[in-house]
C-alpha cells in the first residue's frame, strides 16, 4: 500500500487529463465534495504535495495549486 493510500482514498479522486477544467481545479473539486461528504473528516491528513503528485503522475504544481485553493475557501 502506498503512503498516500494511508492519508485518502485515491477513489475519491477524478482526475481527466484530456477534459478542459485545469486538473488542480478537478482536484480542488474532487477534495471539496470528499471534505462536504465527509469521506475526507475535520483534521485528517492529507499526503504531502510531493507523494501526491508522484502517486497521481502529476506536477507537484498541480497538488500546491489545490491545496492552496482549499485553504483559501477555509476547507
């Protein structure tokens, strides 16, 4: 089991290289509606940038960018 597997469930995010929406805004998205469904609950953890975007075949960019998001909007 990966290290991110421990912090979330990686079902719960969808990410579509060939859709137009950026991918840090469909994985802002996809952590928001985790965090409104509680499948992600009040202070639990989530992986680091770094093993996120290695985990999701991403640009670290993209994990900052909706990790950044969600704490503007207080999440």
């Amino acid at each position: 089991m990966s290290k991110v597997a421990s912090f979330i469930s990686l079902a719960i995010i969808q990410l579509d290289s060939t859709a137009a929406e950026p991918l840090h805004r469909q994985l802002y998205g996809s952590l928001r509606q985790a965090i409104l469904q509680q499948q992600l609950t009040a202070g639990q953890r989530l992986p680091s940038t770094r093993a996120l975007a290695d985990e999701l075949n991403v640009s670290r960019n993209t994990i900052v960018n909706a990790y950044e998001q969600l704490l503007a909007e207080g999440y």
